[in-house]
C-alpha cells in the first residue's frame, strides 16, 4: 500500500498508527527523483495519486521523489544541491517554463545554465538516466517573446542543443509536445497547465517514454 500525500497545499504528519495485523512491502528497487514546475507538482490532478509522476511511478512501480515546484523552477543551486543529495536511479528534469514566464533568463545565459545542472546532476549521480524534458505545448508562450527575448520554441531547440552536445549515453531529451502538444490543447485549463485529464495523459505518454530508459 502506498499513501499519497496532497499535492497541492500544506501537510503536516503528527503521528502515524496502524490498526491490526500490518506489514511494510519492501520499496520499489528504482529510485527517481522528478524536478520541475507547477506542471510536474500538479495542482490541479484529481488527487495526489493522479499527478503524472504518481501515475508513472504507480505504472513502472518506481519510487518516486517529487520535486514539482509552482512558479520557482529557475535552476536554483538550492533545488541542485537537493536532486544530488537523493539517492537516485533515474532523474527528470522539466525544465523551462517558469524560466520563460519568468524572464529570469536569456538568451545568453540560458544553455548555459542548463548544460551546468546536467552537469552537476551527473557528478552527483554518475550512473543513473537523466531525462531532459522540453516544456510541453503554451500557445501564448510558443513564439511570443518575453521581455528578454525568449520563446518556448526557442528554448526546446536549446535544450535540445545542449543535450545532444554531449557523449553521455545515459542523457535522453523528452520532447515536450509528444506528451501534451497543439492536439491537446483542449486539456490545458489556462493554456499554460492541463487539467485533471490532461494530467492523466501525460502520466500514460511519460510512463511510455520513461520506462524503457532504465532497461
């Protein structure tokens, strides 16, 4: 059995009691840590096991360790430091969109940025798959500059750049709008996050894209 803590909110955990006769099932024996913004937290899932990282982790029975932060996924050392403190066999970062929003880089230094986490993500975990996820599809953000310069569609050719500037064969790209793209819209509530069934898709297409990465 897996308790699901609420996704969106405060929690706080006093005490846990079990009634009767109980047993702890060993965890599962892949680690993952997911790293993104509000879209990897996921507020708006029907509930905190239907986000798409519960959803993968419930499909490849991985043990998850979420880090979905709303509106603050900008690279932080902070967030670095922590993905590399996590004991870890598959990593995925979603990168991109709060930087865009944001405006919090540019075009200068943003490839930059992102080779240096992968980096860093690597020194930390040298033998666990690292998966780079491009921003899925934001009508408003794909060709509509911000106020310093960048695009969503600018930003997937740059991640792409820096991930296929590499010789590491266990760096993999994740093209955002394979998993939510111009087809999906429909399910984006604010054209920027999915809804509920939105979310649920994207946890069926990132178990799909996900899973045979760790065979």
């Amino acid at each position: 059995m897996r308790s699901w803590l609420p996704q969106d909110g405060e929690t706080w955990i006093r005490s846990v009691h079990l009634t009767g006769s109980a047993h702890a099932d060993p965890a599962p024996a892949t680690r993952w840590t997911a790293y993104g913004s509000s879209i990897t937290q996921c507020s708006a899932a029907a509930g905190p096991s239907e986000t798409w990282p519960a959803l993968v982790a419930r499909a490849l029975d991985w043990d998850l360790t979420c880090l979905g932060f709303g509106g603050q996924c900008h690279l932080d050392p902070v967030a670095v430091r922590t993905i590399t403190g996590i004991p870890a066999d598959v990593v995925s970062l979603c990168l991109g969109i709060n930087v865009q929003g944001g405006a919090t880089m540019s075009q200068r230094t943003f490839g930059p940025q992102v080779a240096g986490l992968i980096d860093q993500v690597r020194t930390g975990h040298p033998a666990a798959v690292i998966a780079v996820i491009t921003p899925i599809v934001s009508p408003p953000l794909e060709s509509t500059p911000n106020a310093v310069g960048v695009t969503l569609e600018w930003m997937r050719d740059a991640i792409a750049d820096v991930v296929a500037g590499t010789d590491d064969d266990r760096l993999h790209l994740i093209d955002g709008p394979s998993i939510i793209g111009h087809q999906d819209v429909h399910l984006l509530s604010d054209e920027v996050h999915p809804d509920a069934v939105g979310y649920r898709l994207m946890g069926e297409r990132l178990a799909a894209a996900l899973g045979p990465l760790r065979r």
